[in-house]
C-alpha cells in the first residue's frame, strides 16, 4: 500500500533523523541504558511473581527472560560503531523491537503480577482482565495506523505541507479519537480492577493503571517506528553516510531537495496563512 506513494510524501519523517535523535550513535547510547533498565525489570518481574497468583507466571517469566536476553545480546552487538553503521537498518529494527520491549510488554507483564500479588485469588478475573487490555491495545494500534496510512496518502507529511509547517498544533488535534479508545480503554479496565478484585491498596489500582497506559502509549507510537522502518529500507535518504551525515532527501525526479529552501517557503506560507486567518 504504501509502495506506490513518493519518497517526498514522507520527507516530514525524517524529523527525529534530522535532529539526531534517531541516528546510529543515538540509538547505540540509547540500546545501552535499555540493557540496563531490562535487567531491572526482570528482576522485579521475578520478585513480584513469586507473590503473584496470575495464572502460568513461571512460564511467562521465563519466555520473557529468554526474548529479553536475546534482544540484550544483539543490542551490546549493535552498540559497536563499526556495526550499526554498516548496518543501520537492522539496528533501527532492534531500537523498535527493545522499546516495545521494554516499555510496553515488560511494563504490561508487571501489571498483572501486581495484581495477581495485591488480590483476593480471582483467577478468571485475571484472565478476562487480560483479554480486556490486550483487546483495546489491537484496538490503539489498528486506529494509529489506519489514521497514519490516511494521513500519509493525503500528503500531509510531505515538506511544506501543514503538518511540517504547524506539526504539533495539528497531531493534537489528529490524535484525539485515539486519545479518546486509549482512555476509555483505562476507564473501563480501573472500573473492571475495582469491582472485580480485592484490593490491598488504591496504590496498586494507580500502579496498574499507569503500566497499563505506558504498554498503550508505546501501541500508539508503533505505527510511526514501522513506517520510518520501511522508509530506512526503500528510501536512501533515511540512512545515514559513514561519516554520521544523513543522506538528503529527492524529489519525485530523483533530485536532492533543497531543505534550506524548504524552510523559506514554509515560513512564507505561514505568513500568509496566517494573513488569510
């Protein structure tokens, strides 16, 4: 689908890239401190368990334990300058698949262990409860990315365009109908929490809650970390030089944007978009 659509239709994608932010030498410090918060985590995975009631918890820690080292083994690989700039794309793919990691399912894991290990036994609860959450997640991502691939057809990450020139004013807009899902989602899951377990403490409900909307935030912004994945494939221009420079974007012809120009135009469109206002 996205196959037929230019290398300029995504030119306000390279954002992160342009700042540096998403380089090779950024993501390397970034697979570092990832290393060490995931160990962290699997350590209080395995402590909580050990209190927790959830259903088939041994099994769970240990695939978890197994997929988080793999990803920690390929992420001290991929903190070596002379791989990941020889192989940009896969470490891309690595950044994506740690985070989620990390941020989404570890953090999704501990919820239900804290819950297993902070209620009265109420196994089918927990179960049902799981389901709930993982049912509004498919929910997230499958409206992010339905709205992404819209977006991205009507050209509204192309250079120049609305969305370059007042980004954030617009996404918060744009964002709102799945602001909406994620925190109706988390409503209808504390309300689920409360009438169906015991619990010890209010702290364990906010606790849950809070693991719970970090596992959707990291659902929300998946579809955006695929759609660079496949740019960093397709398009030279979201790769990187051996020297650290990024490669320029084209136009539909092949010819390099000229960016500095860009930057004219835009500001000379919103001064006249703001004259219209």
């Amino acid at each position: 689908m996205l196959g037929k659509l230019p290398e300029d239709y995504f030119g306000v994608l390279r954002g992160p890239l342009e700042s540096g932010r998403q380089s090779p030498g950024g993501l390397g410090g970034v697979l570092v401190i990832y290393v060490i918060l995931q160990a962290l985590m699997l350590f209080l995975e395995h402590f909580v368990g050990g209190y927790s009631v959830y259903p088939n918890k041994d099994i769970i820690f240990r695939f978890h334990f197994g997929i988080s080292c793999i990803i920690a083994f390929l992420s001290v690989i991929y903190m070596i300058p002379a791989v990941y700039m020889n192989s940009q794309k896969f470490q891309y793919f690595l950044g994506i698949i740690a985070s989620q990691n990390l941020f989404g399912f570890s953090f999704l894991i501990m919820a239900f262990l804290a819950l297993g290990a902070d209620i009265t036994p109420n196994i089918n609860s927990l179960v049902r409860l799981t389901f709930l959450t993982l049912g509004v997640g498919v929910l997230i991502f499958f409206s992010t990315y339905i709205r992404f691939y819209i977006l991205l057809q009507k050209g509204e990450f192309c250079k120049g365009s609305k969305r370059d020139i007042q980004r954030s004013k617009l996404e918060t807009k744009s964002y709102l109908p799945i602001v909406i899902i994620g925190s109706t989602g988390l409503v209808f899951i504390l309300q689920y929490i409360m009438r169906n377990f015991d619990m010890a403490g209010f702290d364990t409900i906010v606790m849950v809650t809070v693991m719970i909307g970090l596992f959707y935030t990291m659902l929300f912004v998946l579809p955006e970390q695929l759609v660079i994945l496949y740019c960093k494939y397709r398009f030279d221009s979201f790769n990187y030089e051996q020297n650290g420079r990024l490669k320029p974007l084209r136009d539909q012809s092949g010819n390099i944007i000229n960016e500095i120009k860009d930057k004219d135009i835009n500001y000379k469109a919103l001064f006249e978009e703001m004259k219209d206002d």
